[in-house]
C-alpha cells in the first residue's frame, strides 16, 4: 500500500476551498471578471471527461481505481487517454482545478494549482511509480519510456 492517506480528489477538493479562501481573502489581482471568467466551466467540463473517461479506462480493464492501493493494480492500463498521459486522472483534476481558479478571476488561486502538482508528484505519482515498476516490471518500464507522466509520448 502506498504511503499517503488522502486521496487525491479529496486533496483536489482542500485545494479547491483554499483557492476560494484566498481568493475572498487576498486576491492579489483580479483577472478575470464575469462574464470572462466563465471560461472556467469549459476546464471544468474538460476536466470531468478527462476523468470519466479515464476510471473508465480502469473499469473496462478490471483493476483498481483506488490511488492508494495500487498493490491491486491487475493489470497495466496503457490504452486511451493513457497512450498520451501516464497520470490523466490527475491532468483532470488539474483541469478541474484551473477552472475554478479561472471562475474565481483572481491571481491567488493559480498558484494553489501549483502546490498541487508538486504534492500530488511528491507523495502520489512517485509512490505509484516505484509500485507499479516493482509489480509490472519490464512492462512498465517500457510503458514509462513511451509515454510522458504528464502529456505526450516520449520522442525517439
């Protein structure tokens, strides 16, 4: 079992009250007003689908969703969304992220997206990693050098 004991939606969601908190309470700059800042709603939608479609990726293949119990992973999941992105869950709740920051409108909830990134790097896809090369093996190894953690195959 992997280390950290939030999941990361969960983390997404204390994220998301600390980018309305800071920006009710230190703006820094106010960016966008409405109805500019509806823009967000398309991120958001974005970010639902792009999360929807890949659970679904999980399903279809018959293992674990469960970020925090990738030691009962069946099987690798390498097809749709994750031909271009070894971590599309959490691209989607970035997504989601940007588009609340974007309907807030100000500057402060942006860089909460960045704390994030990092937290979600430093104590979920890393762990995921190591447990994932120690359980798939080559498999995986030659998955990670195809495909980028973010976005993107890897240029040969």
């Amino acid at each position: 079992m992997l280390k950290p004991r939030v999941p990361p939606p969960v983390l997404a969601l204390c994220i998301a009250a600390l980018m309305w908190w800071m920006d009710w309470h230190i703006p820094l700059v106010r960016l966008l007003a409405p109805p500019w800042n509806s823009i967000g709603w398309g991120f958001i939608g974005i970010g639902l689908v792009v999360d929807a479609l890949s659970v679904t990726a999980f399903i279809r293949a018959k293992t674990t969703v469960n970020p925090l119990r990738v030691d009962r992973a069946t099987s690798l999941v390498v097809t749709g969304l994750y031909r271009v992105s070894r971590n599309p869950m959490y691209l989607g709740l970035i997504a989601l992220l940007v588009g609340w920051a974007l309907l807030l409108g100000s500057l402060a909830p942006f860089l909460l997206i960045v704390v994030f990134e990092r937290v979600i790097v430093i104590a979920q896809i890393r762990p995921e990693e190591a447990a994932l090369a120690a359980r798939f093996g080559d498999e995986y190894a030659n998955y990670a050098s195809r495909v980028r953690r973010w976005l993107g195959r890897v240029s040969r």
